[in-house]
C-alpha cells in the first residue's frame, strides 16, 4: 500500500471549499493491520515536502489532480523487513500526529505569546512550512492562533504565505470572530500577500456563520476588484446570504442559475429559499424548492423542515404540513421546540383543534415551554370552534406555567369564547382581570361584549359598550359596526331605536339604511335599493355578506319580504352570493349553505316564484328538485339551517324530505313538486 504523499497534506483544505465547513485536514497514519502484514510489497513516501502551486490551490479541481500526481519519490519496502518500522517512524505520518497533538496543546494554553513560544519549542530547528500548515489547520482558539501565526511568519521564510492566512482565517471562523477575520485580511494586504478565492470563501463563510448576511454580500462584491473568480459553491452560499439580506431578486436570479449550471447548494440555502418563496406568498415555490433539493440528493436539516411548516401553516394548508411533519419523522429527526411551534400555528390558524390540541399535549409532556404567542393561538383556535372547556384550562395551564403571563390577546379570546356562549358573568369577570392586570379592552374585546349583551337581550349594556369606544379612544371598524349589526337581528322591535342611534354614530351610511327599515319611512321606489347598494359596494369584502346577510335578516323579522328580496338581488349583482340557483338535466337545486336564515328564507321565496313561471310557461321540470343547507352546525348552538328550514319545509307543506345519503339536502320528485305548486296556485285563486 502507498502512504498519501507529503504534499497532499495540503489539498483538502481547497478542495472542500464548502463555506458551511472545510474538511479538516485528516489523520494520515500509516495502516498497520493483517492485510498490511501479508501484503507483498509496501511503497512510502521520503519526507520530501512541497507546497502546491498558487494555480492550484486556487482551483480545486487542479489541486488534486496535482497531489495524486506530484513527484514524490517513493521507495518499496518489504513489510517483513526490520526497516520498514524504522521508515515508518520516519515518514510524514507519524510526524502529523505529533502535530495534531501539538495544535490541541495550543488550543488551551493560554493566549500569551510565552506559552505559545513553549509549546512550539517541541517543534526543534527543523520546522517547516507544512508544520505551520498542520498545526494552524487543527486549532480551534482564535486568540492563540494569532500568536501562532505571528511566530512562524517570524521564524520561517514562507514561500506560499497565503496558505498560512488562509488556514488562520479558518480558526478565526470556527470561532465565529468576523471582526478579527476583517483585521487579519488587512494585515494580509499590508504585507502584500495577495489574497485568493480561499480567503474570500471563508471570510464570507465566517460572515454567514454569524448571520450577517450584509457582510457576506459586502466580502462578495470585493472579489473582482482582486482578480478572484467565485465558483459555484460560493455562488450557493450567496443565495442564502442575499436572501436573508433581503435581496429576493437577486437571491432568486442566482437560484435560477444554479439550476441551470447545476450547482451544489446546501441545506441551508434551500431552507432560505423556502424562506423567501413563504414570504412572498408562493407557497407552490416552498414545495417546488422542497421537492428539488430531494431530487438532487440533498439531505433537508430541521431548518428546511421548519421553514416549510411554517410555510404551510401560513398558506392554511395543514394537510400539507401534517405530510411533511411525517416526512421528518421517517427521516430520522426529532421534533424541535420550532417544529411544535410552527404545527401548532399551522394546526391552530386552519382550526384543526384535535390535531393542535394533540402537539399542545406533547410539548408539555416533554417539558417544553410555550410562548405568550403559540397559548395565543390555541386559545384562538378554541374561540374559532367553540372549545370552551379546553380553552379554560389552557389558560389556566398558561397561568400555571410560571414563565408566561396572559396578555391583552389572551383576555380577548377567552372574553369572546365567553361572550359566543352567553356566558355574561363570565365574560365580565375575565373583563376585570383584564383591567387589573393592566390592560384596558380593545376594539376586539369590546365587539366580543357587544355580541355577548345582544345574545343575552341585554340591549342597554350593548348602548353602555358602545359609549365606552369614545371613553377609550377608540374608532369603530368594519367588524364592530356590524356585530352591531348582527345584535340588531337579535332584538325585539321596541329596542330596535337604541342601536339604530348607535349604527348612526359608527356608520353613517349603514345607520341611514337600517333607519329607512327600522322607521318603515315612506320612500320613493328605488331610493331604499339605491342605498343599499352603495353601502354593500363600499365595504370591504370581508364583511360584505354578513352585512346583507344581517339586513336582510332584519327585513325578515320585521315582515319586509319585499326589500328582503331587493338586498338578495344586489348581493347577486354585486357578486357577494353566487350560484345559489343551478339547473341541469337532472336536476334543479337551491343552494343555501352560505346564507343566513333570513337570507335563505327570502332565496327560497324567490325560487318557488321561479319555479311557479317556469310551470305557467309550461317548462318541463327534472325528474329531482332539491335544496342544499348544509349539515353543519353553528359552533356555539345546537342549531343549524338544515334543522330550522325542516320546520319551515313542514309549515309549508313543501314536499321536500330530507336525503338519508346526502347530508344537508331536502329533495322532492317533479311529480311531487309540480302537484304542489299547482295546489298552492289553487289556494291562491281561491283566497282572491
């Protein structure tokens, strides 16, 4: 067997120009084992030393084609012979493990030029430049290896002085100590060695290590101007840097590029990617990038799997999550606190409580702390499902916790659990507590009363609340004014002028168009529809449809059919309702699901009128008719449409029946229907 030849001893340190780590340079001792000892022959190296060209070790590829084929003199050797231990002791080898051993010596010792001195004193008089090379390879303490590089660069004529910087630079990035790094390339400059893409490569690796991606990007740009070219793991590593920089444009050029060019990028690079494609809203990207970098063999770490949860998460894509989260499991990794806190704001944002609920469980039985943040979001999501019970002890479990202190975000979403069941004194109570821990309610907390008073028909406490708006400072927003709303669909007629005032106050426009109900004024034809149009077109649409829902309800309750039916027909107009009449072949449908119960009486109205002309123009009906509420229930009630509209179907003498195969839909035969609606035509004649 052939011992490594001397001058290789140099090579690994460019050729794993990987920024994350350079390979150390390794152990080279010489094989003593059985096949050493039967093998016929066995070839070493003199101990002739050289150090590699500078074309070389700026090229890494050069550099080891130049160290499997340097011209070092070899001499074979019986392995039986008594000279072959002796050579052995005289080889390179043996010399590098003294070395190595002689670097840790260095490392902690203390960082005075004396003991440096005496530790490098076991070296002799025959030190040589690869020494330097090994010993300063090896260390890992900053502070001494300054020293140690001051005392070769005193002591011997260094031919390829570069070497010797670039392996200090390397122990200055272990340590992660950019600001010496910076000092120690000036001192280069000033002695007028010429920095190559080694020196670059681990100044912007030591920036990275220290996330300060503008200094990588800063070392990056300095390239050219010293005639150096970036290959492409540099170019890699530059995607991170400029991604993390913020430079998305120019972190995704680059990614384009590497692509096309095949570079090699590392985990943490894709993990930014992720990271950027997440931020700018593509969450296709995140999984694109994900699948790529398994498809070039790239290993993901927990930052990649963390970023994509995460990802996930923000996309409200929780069955893609759970995937991947599996994914890391089978891979071998173990959940971190980042893991559980990107599920458990992916869980808790799309509502899957069980599943939340589940990792809730599991961090505390593993003694994980939670943020004021992830308890937050759980409580959230209870208030979200209707989780009372769960959402008192996680919140007592907060309280308990010693480490967090329930903040505003916290109150509100238990003030709104409360509130969503009709429980007043509870409500009030968290209130208060609320307020002596030192945080006056916001706009959330106080809509969440107002629903609470309105569900309880305590109309005078909603007026109370509404006040205190002004008391606090604060404006009402789109979300209050129609909570408000919502307590108008919820009170009886006498007290009707008491919010009316108050809608008034907080929506001028919207006040006028539920006055115009509430008085039953006389007006001009269109005038009503004309307003209400303007006021559904003008907000925002996250509230468009609760708003007309909520009106139209009103019309219901105070037996306004007509202009029900006009704020129907500028929610279909406006796009706020859609397809809630479908016809095919086989089938007519009324789709309700989406619709209050207001709304959903006032669409059924309109459709039996519609299937009345379509009778008198002698329209040939399918052999089905159906009507689709839905099967869900509302999360704080018992009650749902579908239960409500049985009743209603049955006041009716409607001949729909409940589907036992498709939840939520009433169907009825066209022979059944059209015998129906005739007879109601008769009772109408009759009644004239």
């Amino acid at each position: 067997m052939a011992s490594t030849p001397s001058s290789t001893l140099l090579s690994p340190l460019y050729e794993s120009n990987t920024f994350c780590n350079f390979t150390s340079l390794q152990k080279l001792s010489f094989p003593l084992n059985n096949k050493l000892l039967h093998s016929k022959s066995v070839t070493l190296t003199t101990t002739h030393v050289s150090l590699q060209e500078q074309s070389d070790i700026s090229n890494p590829t050069n550099s080891r084609k130049t160290a499997s084929s340097s011209k070092s003199s070899y001499i074979w050797v019986n392995p039986k012979s008594p000279k072959a231990s002796q050579l052995r002791q005289k080889s390179y080898d043996c010399r590098y493990v003294s070395l190595v051993k002689m670097a840790e010596s260095l490392d902690s010792c203390n960082p005075v030029e004396e003991d440096v001195i005496n530790v490098l004193a076991d070296l002799g008089d025959k030190v040589v430049e690869q020494d330097a090379v090994v010993i300063l390879n090896n260390m890992s303490n900053a502070e001494t290896a300054l020293l140690v590089l001051k005392y070769f660069q005193q002591r011997l004529k260094l031919s390829k002085e570069v070497i010797i910087y670039n392996v200090t630079l390397k122990v200055l990035r272990k340590s992660k100590d950019l600001d010496r790094a910076e000092k120690l390339f000036d001192e280069m400059l000033q002695r007028g060695v010429k920095p190559d893409n080694v020196t670059f490569s681990t100044i912007i690796s030591c920036a990275r290590q220290c996330n300060l991606p503008e200094k990588a990007i800063e070392w990056f740009e300095k390239l050219p101007s010293f005639g150096c070219e970036p290959d492409d793991v540099t170019y890699s590593v530059m995607i991170d840097s400029y991604g993390k920089a913020g430079n998305v444009d120019m972190a995704l050029n680059l990614y384009d590029r590497a692509r096309t060019e095949k570079w090699r990028i590392d985990a943490v690079t894709f993990a930014t990617l992720i990271r950027i494609y997440g931020a700018a809203g593509n969450f296709d990207g995140c999984l694109n990038v994900y699948e790529e970098m398994k498809a070039l063999g790239v290993r993901p770490n927990m930052a990649v799997y963390n970023s994509l949860l995460d990802a996930m998460g923000r996309a409200k894509r929780p069955w893609q999550a759970k995937n991947i989260y599996a994914d890391m499991l089978s891979n071998g990794f173990q959940p971190s606190w980042g893991t559980y806190a990107s599920l458990i704001r992916a869980y808790g944002r799309a509502r899957y409580s069980e599943d939340a609920l589940k990792i809730y469980r599991e961090m505390k039985e593993k003694g994980l702390e939670l943020s004021v943040v992830l308890y937050n979001t759980l409580l959230a999501m209870c208030a979200d499902v209707g989780l009372t019970d769960e959402a008192v002890n996680i919140f007592e479990e907060m309280k308990a916790s010693g480490t967090c202190q329930p903040d505003s975000w916290t109150y509100s979403s238990l003030i709104t659990i409360n509130s969503c069941s009709g429980k007043v004194s509870e409500a009030e109570a968290t209130l208060n507590d609320m307020m002596e821990a030192g945080f006056d309610p916001n706009i959330f907390v106080l809509t969440s009363l107002i629903q609470c008073y309105g569900k309880a028909g305590r109309t005078d406490d909603v007026v109370r609340t509404f006040d205190r708006l002004s008391d606090l400072g604060l404006s009402p927003d789109e979300r209050f004014t129609g909570c408000l709303l919502n307590v108008l669909t919820q009170t009886p007629k006498e007290d009707l002028h008491k919010l009316t005032i108050c809608l008034e106050k907080a929506n001028p426009k919207l006040g006028y168009v539920v006055k115009l109900l509430v008085d039953e004024e006389a007006v001009e034809e269109g005038i009503f529809k004309k307003h209400a149009a303007e006021l559904l077109d003008c907000v925002t649409t996250d509230v468009r449809k609760a708003y007309c829902n909520c009106l139209i309800d009103i019309c219901v309750n105070l037996n306004q059919l007509e202009r029900a039916c006009e704020l129907l027909d500028i929610g279909l107009t406006l796009n706020i309702y859609a397809d809630i009449q479908s016809r095919t072949a086989t089938q007519w449908s009324l789709q309700l699901k989406s619709l209050s119960l207001g709304a959903a009486l006032t669409a059924l109205h309109i459709w039996m009128n519609d299937l009345n002309k379509a009778l008198e123009n002698g329209e040939e009906f399918p052999s089905l008719l159906g009507i689709n509420t839905g099967h869900g229930k509302h999360k704080y009630s018992e009650k749902g449409l579908a239960g409500v509209f049985e009743s209603h179907l049955k006041e009716l003498n409607a001949p729909f029946h409940e589907a036992p195969d498709k939840a939520g839909w009433f169907l009825t035969t066209k022979v059944a229907a059209t015998s129906w609606l005739e007879s109601r035509r008769a009772q109408e004649v009759v009644a004239a």
